[in-house]
C-alpha cells in the first residue's frame, strides 16, 4: 500500500491511502469461497452411491429426486429436502406429478439398500404417472476407485 499526502498547495497534513490492492483482495477472496461453496458435499445424506462407467448426463429440469437411506433410518425416504415415510411417498410424487406431468423421477438409493426397495419406489413412480425415470450413479474413476 502506497501512503501520499495530497498536494493541494495549502499544506495540509492530511494522508490518503490508495484502496486499489483492497479491491483486488476482496475480489480474490470473494472468488475463492465462491469456489469452495462449489466443493461442498451435502453432509446430511450419508449415501454412497453404486458405481457406473457410463458418463452422467446432465440432471433434466423439472426433475423430482428421491433418496432411498440404509435401513434403520428414520428419515429413510426423502423427496428433495422433505422426510417422507413409505405412505407418504405415493401423494407427494402424486402431487409433483399434478405439478407438472413431464416431471422426471429420479432415485438416488444408497449401494447398501436391497434391490426391492429401488423397484417399490419406481413401481410407485410410475403408478403416479411418472414413467420417465432415472437410477443416479457415482460416476468411476480412471483407478476404479470412487471419488472421495
């Protein structure tokens, strides 16, 4: 930082300072948590998704996500950020459905949870008139190993 006096021919003792490197630190710093909120993994969800090879596509607009936890959970199925039990899960999908019916139904079932469970939520899906669906999966690494 760069401390002048101004000239203004009367002699004052008056200092300025020279804010420009302020700004470009702000700038940078705002740049940096703007890019480490990009980073975040929802920690509320303890799901670890099964892994794919195929390249995963871009989630479609409109979509309606459900997570299907491990057994034992209390909050084992959600719709987007709402807790739902296995009884509510048909009207709200019914209601998303009543929203807008080129809604997409995607599931996002944790590797651990039994097979029959994935079918139930879809089979409801599509009872509802969701009958665009997608499984979500983690995609590979080059190793074979997930992303941490």
């Amino acid at each position: 930082m760069r401390f002048t006096r101004p000239d203004n021919g009367k002699g004052s003792r008056g200092m300025m300072i020279d804010i420009a490197p302020l700004v470009d630190i702000v700038f940078q710093l705002l740049i940096f948590f703007m890019l480490a909120a990009s980073f975040v993994r929802n920690p509320v969800l303890d799901i670890n998704l099964p892994k794919a090879s195929a390249r995963p596509k871009v989630q479609p607009k409109g979509a309606v996500t459900v997570y299907v936890l491990r057994e034992g959970r209390p909050d084992r199925f959600r719709v987007d950020d709402e807790v739902v039990n296995e009884s509510q899960l048909k009207s709200v999908l019914a209601r998303r459905y009543a929203e807008d019916p080129h809604t997409v139904l995607l599931i996002q079932a944790d590797e651990r949870v039994p097979h029959g469970d994935v079918v139930k939520v879809m089979s409801i899906g599509q009872e509802v008139g969701l009958v665009r669906q997608g499984i979500v999966a983690s995609p590979e690494t080059a190793g074979g190993a997930a992303p941490p």
